[in-house]
C-alpha cells in the first residue's frame, strides 16, 4: 500500500463522537500528570476538532483541537491542539502526548499550597479518610485538597493504562493514609476506584503518592488490586 | 359540580338527584312551577329552559315519594342519578382529605436527597394522585413505579424505565420528581393535561431493585442484577446487555465476574423479561425511554451496531430539540447521537429491542455529571438535574403525542 513510515490514511473524526472523546480523556490525564495539585484540576471540556492519521510503524496518531479548563479555581477555557499517538502493539503502553501548554491557565495557588503543605508536614500529622465522596457525593471540605491529589495521582495510572479502547476516569478514593513525610515530601497510601466507561468495569489501585509545592506529584508505587466482593460470595 | 361541593355540609342522607328529560313545552312549564314551589325544598342544579337539555333536581328524601309522583302523573321521563347523595360526597370528601393528607406527605418528601428502596418514593404516590381529577396512577410494591393513565383501554404509551443500573443513582432520584411533577402539572400544564389525556405513561422508578438495594447495603459500585451465575462466585448480569437485540455480540462479556457480563441468554433477567412481557402483552407502545448516568448524553438505537438506523435523521431532530430545551433551564451540555457512535458498540441494549420491535421513538439518557462526581452525584444536584431533564424528556413526549404512527 505505501511504503514503511509514511502516513497512509488520513480520516476527520466527528468530535462528539467516542473515538475523538477518548483522546480528549487521555490527554486530560496527560495535562494533570504534568500541572495537576491539590489545589489544581484540569477537565478537557470539549473537543472541537479530530483527525487521525494511521502511523504504519509507530501506530494511530490523533490531531485534536479542544478546550480545557481548570476546574478547581475555575479558570475560564484554554482552547489548544495537541497530538496523541497510540502505539502499536500487543500489551498496554500509554499513548504519547505532544502539545505546548504555555498557554494553559495555571492560577496562582502557591498560598493555598504552603498553608495545606504547612499544616500537613507537622510531625504528628496522620490524616485518614475513606469514601471520598460518600455514597451521597459528600466530600469534607477539609478532605477535598486530598480528593484533588488522589485525582492528579490517579491520572498518572489513567494515562499508562489508556488505550483507543479505555475511557478512565477516577469513581472515589476508597481510602487514603497519611505516611511519615519524607524528604520533606508529605507521603500518602491510596486506594482509589477507577471506572473504565468502556468496559464498566470498577478497577481498584494501591498509590504510594508523595507532594510538595515544590517537588508536585509523583506516583512511587502502584499496585491493581482484585475488585472488592464486599461480600462474601454466599450472600 | 361546584354546587356539590358547597352543600358537602348538610345532612343528605338517602337524598337522590334526578335527571329529568322534558319532551314538550308543556313539561318546561310544570318543571319551572316546581322549581317555584318553595315547599319541597328542591334544589334544581339545572334549570328547565328547554327540551334540548336534561334538568338535574336534588331532592330531600322527605319530597322524594311527591316528585316522582308529580312527574309520573304528567309522564315527564326522568331517571336517578344519584342514589345517595350523602354516600357520594363522603366519599368525595374522604378522597379530598386523603388528597391533602398524601400532597402533606409528598410536600415533606424529600426529593433533593437519595433514599433506599423501601423509601424511595412518596408514601402513596399512587394514591395521592388517583383522586385527582380522574387520573389514574396504579403502583406496586415491588418494583417501584407509576402509570399515569387517564382511562381508555391500552391507550397509545410512553415507557420510561430509570435505575437499571443500579450505582446510577440520579437516574432514580430523578424518575422520582418527574413523576411527581407529572402528577401536579396534569389539570394545570395544558402540554402535559393533552399528553396523558391521548397517551398512558409507564414509569419504572427502579428497574432493578435487587441491586439498588445491594448498592445501599454493601457495594455503592454496583452495576448488575444479583442472579446466581451457575458455577461462578461472581453474580448479577448487566440487565443492558440482556435484551435480544444483537445478543451476546460485541460490547457485551462473556464472563460472570465482568460488569458488562450478557447472562446466559437473552431475557434471562426478570428485571428484563417483565418489561419485555408488559411492552408486548400492551402491544401499543409509542416510545420507550431509559435514563441512566453519567456522562450527558441523549441517544437512539443503534448500540449493537454503528449501520443507522432507518429513522436515523428524525430521531437526531428530536434528539437535538429535546437537548435544547434541556439545557435552557442551567445550560448543562449533552451530546446527541446513536450509542454506537457515541460510546461504544454494546449489544443486547434495551432500546435497540424497543426500536427493533417496532418503537420507533427509542432513546436513553445519560444524565449528569461528565466525570468530576460521576455515579456519586452530590444530592443537591438532583433537582436541577430532575428539572432539566424533565424538560428534555417532555419534549420527547409532546413529539411522539403529535406524530402519531
């Protein structure tokens, strides 16, 4: 058909539609990865143009253009472009992100950082919480910074596990443990529920999640845990 | 009928009000000297004027004996109405009390606010609403819901099924207030009065109950029925996967412990197959409507295939209009287009059965939000959810009443 490396087809995607809507999403995970915080959350809320382009070596490339904003200071929309690259092959590698996010609003939040990053740090600090929200959608205001983080630290495991097939986003934080801060970085254990609209499936990952205002969110350590049979499988 | 109700007061046991069908002139004089006798304490309801119209005459029991001879002797026609006058206006009255008692429940009803299956409506719902100017609304236990019915025998009808998917929780509290709404905007909205007054609405408040109960009790992610699966730990079947429509193709798993899990045959679900039996036993439904969430998306048939469907463009139109009137209320953005196309193929879908069974107005709402709550939509977005969509979903109905088929 053509020769190896050279793009062969090129198709308009409609942007409502869900192969456009999941790359949105992946790259959504991919801009919170980057400038997600406690005190920062970006939603993709609309994707106005798509196209895909078949990579015969590499894999199935996505050109959008779309609208995001940050929802946790309500900033107003950002419209961007940005380029999505799903790879070819058997098992699970995340999509490759290439954008320029200069212009992406990023609100001042360094007050609000200090201050939950202050009262946090102190040595006898050992916050606890599960279900966040309730069953009722309540979330403590005093635990919402932590819903934000488990957010951002979701979006790392959200993005590694996105595919043209997946659409994740985060159901509830199942339970969250505050550990001993380490290298001045305030250290949390994550349960998190993640929900793939796609398959319907509830997928619930351990997050080892350290943060600072001036180190962000890394993701040490994740691990999938079996779905939850509340249970026992007799009743 | 406003003259009944005044006199609700005085003592009227065993009187009878007669209809009276003068014949000749000669019957319209006696009946208005009658009228002008004051002695028999008659209450004409309606005068003698001419012999087009009847005469409706309530009589104390005490001048029961003299009317009707008075008017056997002059061989004017006349027959009871009213056997007991008393009888129908305690009943009358009872219901009006019933009536305020059931709007005093339903005021303090809380539909801002996520209840468990045995709460999930207004104490008699059903009940509060039969006396109202005639309209039926018959109920049952189990599972919860409502038919709005003006009478007439298997009237053209809209089936409205929410909570299927039991973790959607809006979906239910949602169908709730709608229902409510229904029954207070009928007599008072002249869209709503015209619709149930050509077309029975079915509202199936919770499709699945087992799960909706399992998700109070021990999982709020539920998804599923809880039907044993033979041979497997894992139970429940996804009942949207379940109906005979492109059963067990794409989109839909084979595997008891998945989410998306088909059963083991088309139907297997009594959730489903109730439903499946009602719509074709009635064998005049007009539109059949799913509310699910999250994501704000407004649908029509195909799932289990991304081929338009036949009626493709029409159902966009309605699509699109019922959006708009949706989003009017708080500007709250939906997508309009087949599931296929939208989501995901996903086979044994129940709107793709409705539209394959001849239903052409066959849609599914996802409602709100778009991912930030997701299924744990925070209580105080129930109303204006319920609200929004209330106008999305008219709009769907008023079409189907005007473009009968």
């Amino acid at each position: 058909m053509s020769e190896e490396g050279l793009v062969m087809t090129s198709r308009d995607l409609n942007p409502d539609y869900y192969e456009a809507r999941r790359a949105g999403n992946a790259v959504q995970h991919y801009i919170n990865t980057l400038y997600g915080s406690p005190f920062r959350l970006y939603s993709v809320t609309q994707v106005h143009k798509a196209r895909t382009e078949a990579m015969a070596d590499t894999g199935m490339k996505y050109f959008l253009e779309f609208s995001v904003k940050d929802w946790v200071g309500e900033s107003s929309e950002w419209h961007g472009s940005v380029e999505v690259l799903y790879p070819r092959g058997e098992t699970q590698a995340p999509p490759q992100v290439q954008g320029s996010w200069g212009g992406l609003p990023q609100l001042n939040i360094s007050a609000k950082e200090q201050e939950f990053y202050q009262r946090y740090s102190a040595a006898d600090s050992s916050v606890s919480g599960k279900d966040i929200p309730d069953s009722y959608g309540n979330i403590d205001r005093e635990m919402k910074p932590f819903w934000h983080l488990a957010r951002v630290a979701a979006s790392f495991v959200m993005l590694n596990e996105s595919n043209e097939n997946t659409l994740y986003n985060m159901a509830q934080v199942a339970k969250i443990t505050q550990l001993e801060t380490q290298d001045d970085q305030l250290r949390f254990d994550y349960e998190v529920l993640l929900h793939n609209m796609v398959s319907q499936e509830i997928i619930r990952w351990k997050l080892l999640v350290s943060w600072s205002p001036a180190g962000g969110v890394k993701v040490l350590e994740t691990e999938l845990l079996p779905r939850c049979h509340c249970k026992s499988p007799t009743q | 009928m406003t003259r009944r109700v005044l006199k609700f007061t005085f003592f009227l046991n065993r009187h009878q009000v007669l209809r009276i069908n003068a014949e000749s002139e000669e019957h319209i004089q006696l009946l208005k000297e009658l009228e002008d006798d004051e002695g028999w304490e008659l209450d004409f309801w309606t005068h003698p004027a001419s012999t087009d119209l009847p005469v409706d005459v309530h009589v104390p029991f005490a001048s029961l004996h003299a009317v009707k001879d008075f008017l056997q002797a002059h061989k004017i026609p006349f027959h009871v109405m009213i056997n007991n006058l008393q009888e129908l206006l305690d009943e009358e009255q009872e219901g009006l009390e019933l009536s305020a008692m059931q709007e005093r429940n339903a005021r303090s009803f809380n539909f801002g606010a996520y209840h468990t299956l045995d709460t999930v409506s207004p104490p008699d719902l059903h009940t509060q609403l039969h006396t109202k100017h005639g309209l039926g609304v018959c109920g049952g236990p189990r599972p919860p819901g409502a038919v709005f019915s003006t009478g007439g025998n298997k009237r053209p009808a809209i089936w409205i099924d929410a909570g299927i998917h039991s973790r959607e929780w809006v979906s239910t509290a949602s169908a709730v207030w709608m229902a409510d709404k229904m029954a207070k905007d009928y007599g008072v909205d002249p869209s709503v009065t015209s619709l149930l007054g050509q077309m029975d609405v079915y509202l199936s408040i919770v499709t699945n109950p087992d799960g909706y109960a399992f998700t109070h009790t021990s999982d709020r992610m539920w998804r599923k029925t809880r039907s044993v699966n033979p041979g497997s730990v894992c139970r429940g079947v996804d009942p949207n996967r379940n109906w005979d429509a492109g059963f067990g193709g794409p989109g839909a798993s084979k595997n008891p412990c998945s989410d998306s899990y088909h059963g083991p045959l088309a139907h297997s679900e009594i959730e489903v197959k109730n439903v499946v039996d009602l719509v074709q036993s009635h064998g005049n439904f007009k539109a059949f409507i799913s509310i699910h969430a999250y994501s704000q998306l407004l649908m029509y048939p195909y799932g289990y295939s991304c081929t338009s469907v036949p009626h493709q463009a029409e159902l966009d139109s309605v699509g699109r209009s019922a959006v708009q009137a949706l989003s009017s209320l708080y500007g709250t953005t939906y997508k309009v287009g087949s599931i296929c196309k939208i989501i995901y193929q996903a086979s044994g879908g129940s709107i793709d059965w409705s539209y394959d069974v001849g239903i052409k107005y066959s849609f599914a709402f996802e409602l709100r939000d778009t991912g930030r709550y997701g299924f744990l939509l925070p209580a105080n977005q129930i109303i204006p959810t319920a609200s929004e969509t209330w106008l999305g979903l008219k709009h769907i109905m008023e079409y189907v009443r005007d473009h009968p088929y």
